[in-house]
C-alpha cells in the first residue's frame, strides 16, 4: 500500500510540472476577490447550524487574514481537523500545502491534543478531564452510573526518548507493584533483570450507562500479561473512578483468555463469577463481569467462516437427523 502511495505521488508531481498553471499575484487577488464577493450566495445555500456554512465562514475568514496565526479557528473546526490529522496526518499536511483550502498548522492542533503530558498508568489530571467531560457536578444519580472497558491492542516494538520527562519510554510497565514482582520474578528464574519492550497496550476506557460518555480513561504497556496482573490495576481504576463520584456498575471485556482468568479470581474457582462486591462504594453495590457482545458475535462468525468448523458442525447435524430419523 506504501508503494502504491508513493508512485500515485511521483505521478501526480510529474503530471502538476507538465500540465499545473502557477497562479500570478493578480490572479491569486482576482479568485479571492471572487470568493469575497459570492460568499453570501454560498451560505444561503446551507442552513446556518450546518457544518458546511461554518468551513465556508471559516475559510472566508481565514482568507481576510494577512498573517496566518491571527486566524481563531472555530472549536468545531478544530475537532474536525483533528479528525482528520487522526484519520492520516500526511494527507492533512498535503490539504494545508496544496493552498485549496485553510487548515490550522500542526502546532494549533499539539495544543488542543497535549494539553498536559501524555503517560501510562492513571493520573490526576485525567481524573479532573473526566470530570469535567461528563459535567459530573451537575448529572443526576442515575447518570453517575458507567462503566469499565478493557482492550488490548497491539503496538509496534520501539523505544521512544521523550523530551518532557527526559527518558525513553516504550518499556512494558503494569504499574509499581506488578513491575516488581515481575523483575523479581525474573531475577529469580533468569537472573536478568532487564525491562522488556512493550508489544500491546492494555486500554481501560469508560463509558456511560445512561448518557454518550465515552472516555479512554488509562493505557499500560505490557508484553505478556495475564489475569492476575490485570487484578491491581482493575481495581485501582475503579476506586479512582468511585472517588471521583462515579458509579461503576459493570467491567466488560473480550473473551480471551487473560480477561476470562481475571473474572475467575474473584469467586470460588470451579463456579461462574459474573459479579464481585464493590468494596470502594458507599452503598454495598456489585460490579458484574461479563463479555463484550461484539466480540461474541465476531467469534461466532469466526467460527461458521472456518472450514474445519463447517465441516464438524454439518457430521453433528448428519448425526441429530439420522438418530432421529431411525429412532
């Protein structure tokens, strides 16, 4: 797909040299004036609380500017340029310097995305962005209730030096606790006590049960994890999110093996656990384990799309007909 890419980009620079019109500064004043001019023609064309009137308001506006960062870009515009940036960064850079249109620089776009340094684990200015993001002061006591998502998602092995903290980063870290037991660990089977780099990023993300929250709340890089270091972490996330007002009612997953272990630990080990006692909540209340649907139905596809499946489901149906047939 790279490759791709970069031949339909050489073919598109050659064909710009042979058959591109340069514009001259009295044409470039000319369209402008033009555009000036048939603003209004356009903007009765879309309805005011559109998307498409604002951009056309904001390139208009952005055009009347002589220096570019006196523009002020619209916090809607903002968010879809971030879209954008989020979707493929190289093609919102090539949109802002093919001159078609106005986009905010790079830079405007850092600071509405690092404004305060990015880390693994949990911290406490999240905990004040998550606060405010779900207006938490002013919700009633039934949309306090959300709930815990986990993911794992799979990153590229690198390390990272990061000029804020002044450190790499990149190494797999489970949290203070977890980290040492494992270097113990280690030094007790290996007798390395070197870090390994982290190839998946262990996501909790938290989402409303009766309102459109939906908020990655914590990320922690690993390399093999199991159930019983997701255990402190898991709770750890739900007593931040208790002591923040919060409600937490469920905790949902997929159903792979390292999420299935974490649910067992909490009851008896030949039972089904689906729920354990919130210790963290004034009230006694539960928090209930269960699987993700999506990923249910998926494995359900999965399992009908696999040939081998087929074949051993289609011998146990021959089997139900031909014992009910002669029984």
């Amino acid at each position: 797909m790279q490759k791709k890419v970069n031949r339909l980009k050489l073919k598109l620079e050659s064909m710009a040299e042979v058959s591109g019109v340069t514009l001259d500064e009295n044409d470039h004043d000319d369209f402008k004036s033009l555009l000036l001019s048939e603003s209004a023609k356009v903007l009765l064309k879309h309805d005011k609380d559109s998307f498409q009137y604002l951009f056309w308001q904001q390139q208009m506006k952005a055009a009347q500017c002589r220096d570019p960062r006196q523009m002020r870009w619209h916090p809607v515009m903002i968010k879809w340029c971030l879209y954008l940036h989020h979707k493929s960064s190289g093609t919102y850079e090539a949109l802002r310097e093919s001159g078609c249109i106005s986009l905010p620089s790079q830079r405007t776009l850092r600071d509405y995305t690092h404004c305060f340094d990015a880390g693994i684990g949990f911290s406490d200015e999240v905990d004040k962005m998550l606060i405010e993001v779900a207006n938490l002061p002013t919700c009633e006591e039934y949309q306090k209730y959300i709930g815990i998502l986990i993911d794992e998602m799979h990153i590229k092995e690198e390390l990272v030096y990061s000029k804020n903290k002044g450190c790499l980063t990149g190494f797999a870290n489970l949290g203070d606790i977890n980290e040492h037991l494992l270097k113990y660990e280690k030094a007790l089977s290996s007798g390395d006590e070197s870090k390994d780099l982290a190839k998946t990023m262990m996501v909790f993300m938290v989402r409303g049960l009766f309102t459109s929250l939906q908020f990655p709340y914590a990320m922690l890089p690993c390399c093999n994890i199991s159930g019983e270091l997701l255990h402190q972490p898991l709770w750890e996330c739900i007593f931040r999110l208790e002591r923040c007002g919060f409600k937490v009612l469920f905790v949902t997953a997929d159903g792979a093996s390292t999420n299935r272990s974490l649910f067992k630990m909490h009851g008896p080990s030949k039972s089904l656990v689906y729920k354990a006692k919130n210790k963290f909540s004034g009230d006694d209340r539960n928090v209930y384990f269960f699987s993700d649907p999506p990923h249910l139905i998926k494995t359900t596809r999965n399992c009908w799309a696999s040939k081998y499946r087929q074949l051993t489901v289609s011998l146990l149906l021959c089997c139900c007909i031909f014992i009910m047939k002669f029984m």
